[in-house]
C-alpha cells in the first residue's frame, strides 16, 4: 500500500482527498498537514491519518511515501525539494512554481535525487481533452485549421489568506487559471514561435483575465482565462476546434457536453464511461473530480508497477510555466 502525506488541507487538498478514497485500497492518506488546524483534521479524520501542523513537520517525521502538495504556489518549490531530499515521490499541484529560478532549482534537485515527480495538469487526463488529443494525432477529422480554448471562473475569493487574489503569491490568473489550457495546447501542438497576449487588470492591476494568440505556422490558436466574474457566474472550461472535415465543440457542464460537427451534415456526441467516484464538497469553483481522479491514479499506478512518469512530468509542466511567464510579459507582466 501506498502512504501518502497530503500537504495543503483547503479546496484543491479536499479534491485530492476524495481522489484518494475513491482509488481504494492501494493508496492511503496516512499524514495531513496545514496550518488551520482544523482542516487538516477534517480530512485526517475520514482517513484515520496522523495531523502535522506544518508541511515540514510532516515531511521531516511521516512515515509515508508520497508527499502531494496541495499548498499555494509560492509555497511549493520548498516543500518539493524538501521531499525530494527524503527520497520521497512527489505530486505538486499546478502551477508547478512561481518564479523561473525557483523551476531551475526543482529540475536540478530531481537530477540530484532522481527524485520521482508529477505535477497536477489534470486537463491532460479530463476525458474530452483526452479524447481531442487522439483526435489530432490520429487525424481522425483531418488538421488541425484552428482552436480556441477558455476557461473562466467567478473570483476566487475562497482561496486561504486571499493568496489567489495576489499576484505575487499566484502569478495571477495567468499562472494559476490559464496555465491549464496553455499546458494542454503545447501538450497537442508542441512550443510555438511565439504568442501575442492581451490582459484585463483589477483595481490593484492584477492580472484577471488574459487572451493570448499561440503563433503556430498551420494553424490558428487561441486561449483565454479569466476569473473576475461574480459569485454567481459559473465556471466553465470549454473548446471549440474546428479540422478539415468537421469541428468539435466542448462545453463543461451541458449535455451533452462535447459535440462533433461533421462537414458532411451529421451530429455525434462521443460518449465516455465514467467511475462513479463521488465529488469534492470543500468549496472553490469546481466539484467533479474526472481529471483529478484519473492523473492521481495514474500517478500512484506508475509507482506502484514501478513504470516511469511519462504524463505532465516535472521537466514539461516547467516549459508550459515558463511559456505562461513569457504570456505574461508580453501582456506588459504582472
């Protein structure tokens, strides 16, 4: 059995947590820690873990094998590193860091430790963004002529301490919210030559939306994020691309959900067969774990049967941060 130390107790360590029940008996939470106490006992509680008060209490005493980092993003490179000088397996939560000298310092303590790392891009593992990466590679439709991709949400203000809300903590919508969809494209399209990025600000000239055009050679690219919205405005993460011989259209939320338009006349809706794995109830802008679930398994699956992290690997969720950072830059930075 896998023991894991989940850090970080708040709405992302909820959905982790219910991840971890729903995988069964070979993964358990045995360690939580987070600095409300509280929380941590909440979920400690269900699991009949032990409670640390502090991250580095948990990694420095725990007898665990998996430390998953569920903290905000500034909050994650020191942890990361510490667990990888235990020797321990490591899942971090997106985004992976919060500055580039802090990406470098992860990438050469994994060198260093031959530390076995994944980082939380649950969209690579979300069934229909699965399902439009087979649709590309395999050309099922034709190419690619363009894709455009968005995700928004209402203002994070569950987040603890308010830490989403400033940039110097998150990286600002661009980082935390936007990065998925930039991770996936690169994930579809590989680097691009270059992207064009506009950004909206709040009052405090923060970064809450931002729309950035990916410069590819063949095709037409484009993604925004954005999370300045009332409580009331649903989140939504959708796509619309269109191939030479039909266009395919997803939309989180409504049935149903992704539709392919063929060029020929005709509708389909692919279906895909879901576990039934509950939902997280913890609070923030999303409850379905799909994505969540399906990454942490494949994760604990790898260590278990002793197989190479291949998916959402340190090293490719370092290039997608940085690719976000040059976003940011060209919007006029954070």
């Amino acid at each position: 059995m896998l023991r894991v130390g989940l850090i970080g107790a708040g709405f992302m360590g909820g959905m982790h947590a219910a991840c971890y029940k729903a995988l069964g008996l070979n993964v358990k939470i045995t360690a939580v820690a987070d600095v409300v106490r509280e929380k941590a006992e909440k979920i400690a509680g269900a699991a009949e873990a032990e409670v640390y008060d502090s991250g580095e209490k948990l990694i420095e005493s725990a007898d665990v094998d998996i430390i998953d980092i569920c903290l905000p993003t500034y909050l994650h490179t020191e942890h990361a590193v510490n667990a990888m000088n235990k020797g321990l397996a490591v899942f971090i939560e997106k985004p992976v860091c919060l500055l580039p000298e802090e990406g470098e310092l992860l990438l050469q303590t994994q060198k260093k430790t031959n530390g076995i790392v994944m980082v939380g891009h649950c969209i690579r593992f979300w069934e229909e963004y699965t399902w439009l990466k087979k649709a590309i590679e395999e050309e099922l439709f034709g190419k690619v002529i363009s894709a455009i991709f968005t995700r928004i949400s209402p203002k994070p203000t569950w987040a603890w301490d308010g830490w989403l809300l400033d940039p110097d903590r998150s990286g600002s919508a661009a980082l935390d919210l936007h990065i998925h969809d930039t991770d996936f494209i690169r994930s579809i399209f590989g680097e691009p030559r270059g992207v064009v990025s506009e950004a909206a600000r709040d009052n405090n000239r923060a970064i809450n939306q931002i729309l950035t055009s990916y410069i590819y050679r063949d095709k037409l690219v484009l993604a925004e994020g954005a999370w300045g919205y009332p409580p009331s405005f649903p989140f939504s993460m959708e796509y619309r691309v269109m191939f030479e011989h039909a266009t395919a259209v997803y939309k989180s939320g409504s049935i149903p959900s992704l539709v392919v338009y063929e060029s020929g006349g005709g509708v389909s809706t692919p279906e895909f067969k879901k576990e039934d794995i509950g939902t997280n109830v913890t609070g923030g802008n999303f409850s379905e774990l799909g994505g969540y679930y399906n990454e942490l398994k494949y994760f604990t699956e790898q260590i278990i049967n002793q197989r190479e992290i291949e998916e959402a690997t340190l090293e490719e969720s370092i290039k997608s941060f940085n690719l976000v950072i040059r976003e940011i830059d060209n919007a006029g930075g954070l």
